[in-house]
C-alpha cells in the first residue's frame, strides 16, 4: 500500500509539471475592436501569463469572440493560423507578426520604432507606405489607430 501511494503521488507530480501554465494576469476591460473584417464594442477580458495571451470578447454576457495567442493565432470559431496569416485576414499584411501579441501586452511594436516615453507609459507614431499608426500605452488604457488601413483597437482596462 505504501509503494503504491508513493507510485501515485511520484505520477501526480510528474504529470502536474507537464500541463499549461496558469494564468498570472486577468484583468477585465472595455474593448473596442474594428478593421474590416471584425467589429467589436464591449465587455472583453484580457489574461496572459508568459508564454500566451488571450483577449475574450462579451456581449450581453455571452462569449462572441476570442483571439489567443501563443506559437499560431486562435480566434473563435475560426481556427488557428499563424501569425502573418491572421495579420492578412484581420489587420494588414504590412504589420510584423507578433504585433496584435504586443498590443495586447502593452508593449512597443515596429521593434520601438519612434518611441515616446512619458511618466506613465509610451506612444509611437508609426509612419509606412501601407500604414499610418498612432499607438499609445498607459496603465489603464491601450490604444492602436491605424488610419491608413481604418483599424482601431482600444482597451481601456477597468
């Protein structure tokens, strides 16, 4: 009995090392989403740890949408795809493709391409022959404009 508890307890433990990391952030928000292919006004939760990020979409207190991000972008009843297909399809196929990873972490794009830093964050104004990207971060707010391509995404963290 002894060996077969100390069996037990030795596979727990090597199979709980194995699983997905927690979440180490959630942090709800309203989120405004829209490009040409998706719109979105809304309750949205936004949750990460190191390795994946994801942003939940609600209206009404039902789940529409979802995109995670990890290795290939998961959206909601569309599937994975890597990362510069999802840029394709939903944003611009210009954009570098760990760009909607960053925004959703609050961290500079374009490789800190025209950084501003303040007190409380940063903003980058973003100029290419296909966008136009006025991008600014702060404690309670991310915003990501992109007039060329007529994209706006905002999070205002609550």
């Amino acid at each position: 009995m002894q060996i077969r508890w100390t069996l037990l307890t030795a596979v727990a433990l090597l199979l709980s090392g194995c699983g997905a990391k927690p979440i180490v952030e959630s942090q709800s928000a309203l989120v405004v989403f829209k490009s040409k292919q998706f719109k979105f006004a809304d309750q949205g939760y936004l949750q990460s740890n190191e390795d994946m990020v994801s942003l939940e979409l609600f209206s009404a207190g039902t789940l529409v949408g979802k995109f995670e991000i990890e290795n290939l972008v998961c959206v909601l009843g569309e599937g994975c795809l890597i990362k510069s297909s999802f840029n394709s399809r939903f944003l611009s196929e210009a954009y570098p493709d760990d760009l909607l990873e960053h925004i959703l972490r609050g961290k500079p794009i374009f490789e800190g391409k025209g950084i501003q830093k303040s007190e409380h964050g940063f903003e980058q104004h973003i100029v290419g022959d296909s966008y136009l990207i006025t991008y600014k971060v702060s404690p309670k707010m991310i915003y990501f404009k992109d007039r060329y391509n007529k994209i706006l995404i905002k999070i205002k963290k609550q």
